[in-house]
C-alpha cells in the first residue's frame, strides 16, 4: 500500500486540483459494479478539470508507478 500513498502524496504535491477520498464509505461504494465481483480501492482520484487528468498520466507512466491499477 505504500506506492498507493506515494502515488497519492505525489498527486497533491504537484497542483492537483480535484478531490481525493481515501474515506470507507466512499471506496465501498466504488468497490462494485453492478455484477458479483467487488474490488475495494486504495483511493478514488476526482479530476476537476484536464490538467488534473494530465497530472494523473504523467505519474502513472513513471515508472515506479506502472503497477497501479
């Protein structure tokens, strides 16, 4: 779980500017799909705008960043 952390600690440190919940309630509702399968998140990431989402490739194609999902 640490690379979660990083990844997120990274995140905030680079102006991003949308929401980040790490909070129970939020990542189990986020953790289905309307089928039987259930994956519980670390976090859910919320862009506000395209730059956030730029932000989130750009860390994402690091490489120590690769394996998240």
């Amino acid at each position: 779980m640490d690379l979660y952390n990083d990844f997120i600690n990274s995140l905030k440190q680079i102006l991003f500017q949308g929401d980040i919940s790490m909070n129970d309630a939020e990542t189990v509702l986020y953790s289905t799909d309307n089928s039987i399968y259930e994956l519980k998140p670390f976090g859910i990431i919320f862009p506000k705008n395209q730059h956030d989402v730029e932000l989130i490739f750009e860390l994402l194609c690091q490489e120590r960043y690769r394996n998240i999902t």
